[in-house]
C-alpha cells in the first residue's frame, strides 16, 4: 500500500489534531454567536436613536452618481497604501516582494470584515510565512507593531483634530434620537491616546529589555502555572522578533511616510463621501475627527463586516459638526455609502488576491484557524 504524502508545516491541508479541532470550532462557535448578539445590540441601538441603516431614498437621490464611483477608486489607494506599509516591517525579518505582501494583505483585510471578533488579523501571519520563510510569531509582531502604530499616530492626529475643527457649540446631548451625548467623542478619543502610547511603550520595552521581559512574564504569570508562564514567555520572546524594525530609520522611514499618506488620504475621501451627500459645511479637520472616530469604533472586537460599530461610530463623528436632523438626514445617505464600498471594495480586493495567489477562501481561513491554534495551546512549540 502506497504510503501517505508528507504534511509540511504550516500547509493549510495539514490534518488537524481532533482535541486541538475540536477545541477551535468551539471558539469559533462561540466566537460567531458572540458576534451575533454585538451586531444584535448595535440594531437595537441604531432603531433606539432612529439612526438609518438604509436612508431615505430622498436623501440617497441626492448623491451624484461620480461619488460613490470615486470614493471605490480612493478606498483601494486607502487599501493598496495600507498594505504596502507591512513591506517595511517585514524586511528585517526576511525579504518578501512587494507582490506578495499586497496580495496577502488583501487577503487578510477581506478576512478581517468576514470573521467576528478581528480574528481575521490571524490570516495575514498566518499566509506570509508559508512561503515567506518567517516565523509565525514574528509575522504576528509585526502586525502587532502596526497596529500599535496606527493607533498612536492616529490618536494623536485625532487630539489635534479636535484641537483644531470647530464643533457645535453647545454639543449635542443626543446622537440622532440616541440619548448619548456627543461629548463622548473627545473623551473616548484622549483615552485612546493614553492607551496607544503605553502600548508603544511596551513594545519597546519588549524589545530593547527582552531578557528582562522574558524574566518578568515567568516570573508574574508563573505565579498562577509555571508552565503557562514559559509558554507565554517563549510567545513574548517570538513576538519581539517582529519588532526589528524599531531603531531602523531605513524601515521606519518609509512605514511613517506612508502612514501619513494613508491616513491623509482617507480623511480626503471621507470628506468628498461627507460633501457629496450633502454634509456641505464639513471641514477637512472635521472629516479627520469623523475618521478618527470610526477607526477606534471598529478598532475593539465586533460583528463581522463592523456592522453597527461603523455606522454608529460615523453618525457619533458627525454629530459633534452638524446637527442632529441633519445626521439622521444627509448624513445617513454618507454613512450608507461609506459603509457599502469600503465592504465591497475590500471583498473584491480579497477576492482578486485569492485568485493571483491560487488560494481558496477555504484554506486562507484554515491557515489562520491554525495559527490560532498554535497561539491558544500552551506548550506548544514556536511557529
């Protein structure tokens, strides 16, 4: 009898050990019915403050046809822009071609809007180092560190956002019909900013005092299990890996000038979607304060494709600038359309990088239910 091909590691057609499978699709389960009630919430929160899902034909009449055309073309430069970043932080590790942190980007971002709970950030680690020739640890730093990153800047051109565009004066004490103040919006963005830099924080300082890091993981965690405490440690240690281009200005460089870019870019869409739809007295600042909310509202764990998170996350942006009739009135026709092609736009992408990769849907997210395997079962080895 013929013998059974070899399994490689890290081949998503890999058999799957029963305990571990069988312990993923109970998390899996339970992560979809989890993400179920979130969006269930965010309906009721959206009929609650008369916050339209679907506006009113009269106000989507009213957007010319070129808007939603060109904000599809600005949303895949967003995308594209987003993506190349990862290049940069990948070259230290090991040199992957531009082509294919594109595609795997891609990839990632489409798996992100379709699984709960951001499990979709798995799917990037996951692809790059099957054929990157990197750990799947370091890959998954790498991510990590990006969106640190992100966070910070973000946070900070939020703080001076707010600093900068005018708001209602007073603010108002409802978003919509919600009886939630706007005044939760400067709030929540200064304890974003707070957040973010202790991240950067540690980051560093998992970097530059590894063995310090690794000594006081074992130290506090092993309190609890001793063995849970050096498996988290070898994870810490692995993780760093993904952090070498920290002290590097010839990686950093281009991330940070990219960075800019990319978020400048996407503040100028939102703004075109905003005024198009007839949110005529919004500023660029005001756009960046609108983007600004949405990225931290879809930042946290959520349904899949942010619904609700988004559309609420937008409306509580532009309630600080417009008033509440005009929110539930051209501002639903901009949240509808911003929601649908960033959806369609990063679904098309995933789809046309699946098919340069010769990926199936199907393995992409075995790979990443793999990886997350290997990140929940102390004991096992690196990846």
């Amino acid at each position: 009898m013929a013998e059974p091909a070899p399994v490689h590691e890290g081949d998503a057609r890999a058999p799957r050990a029963t305990p571990a499978a069988g312990n993923l699709a109970r998390r899996r389960a339970l992560g979809l019915l989890g993400s179920l009630v979130v969006a269930g919430c965010f309906v009721w929160l959206m009929r609650a403050g008369t916050l339209p899902v679907v506006p009113a034909a009269e106000h989507l009449a009213r957007v010319p046809a070129w808007v939603p055309v060109a904000y599809g073309a600005v949303w895949l430069l967003v995308l594209t822009l987003r993506a190349m970043r990862w290049y940069w932080l990948l070259r230290p590790l090991r040199p992957v071609s531009m082509r294919r942190v594109l595609t795997v980007s891609f990839i990632g971002y489409g798996a992100l809007l379709l699984l709960p709970f951001r499990m979709g950030e798995l799917v990037r680690p996951a692809l790059i180092r099957q054929q990157g020739g990197i750990s799947g640890w370091a890959a998954t730093g790498s991510v990590g560190a990006e969106r640190v990153l992100d966070g910070l800047y973000l946070s900070a051109l939020l703080f001076a956002a707010l600093q900068i565009a005018r708001p209602l004066d007073p603010l108002p004490d409802r978003i919509g019909e919600l009886q939630v103040s706007a005044a939760v919006v400067p709030g929540a963005a200064y304890t974003a900013l707070a957040v973010f830099f202790a991240g950067f924080v540690t980051m560093g300082v998992f970097y530059w005092r590894r063995a310090w890091a690794r000594r006081t993981t074992e130290r506090v965690v092993g309190l609890v299990s001793p063995r849970l405490g050096v498996w988290l440690a070898d994870r810490v240690e692995h993780v760093a890996d993904g952090l070498r281009f920290l002290p590097r200005f010839r990686y950093t460089g281009p991330f940070l000038a990219v960075t800019v870019v990319y978020w400048a870019v996407n503040a100028a869409g939102i703004w075109m979607v905003c005024r198009g739809a007839g949110v005529t007295g919004l500023t660029f600042g005001q756009a960046c304060v609108v983007m600004g909310v949405l990225a931290l509202g879809v930042l946290v764990p959520n349904a899949p494709g942010f619904f609700g998170a988004f559309q609420i996350s937008v409306y509580a942006g532009l309630s600080m600038y417009i008033s509440p009739r005009d929110v539930v009135g051209p501002g639903s026709a901009a949240v509808f359309w911003l929601y649908v092609l960033q959806v369609g736009v990063t679904f098309l992408g995933a789809g046309a990088a699946l098919l340069i990769e010769r990926i199936s849907p199907k393995d992409a997210l075995a790979a990443a239910g793999d990886r997350q395997a290997e990140a929940g079962e102390p004991g096992a080895g690196p990846a």
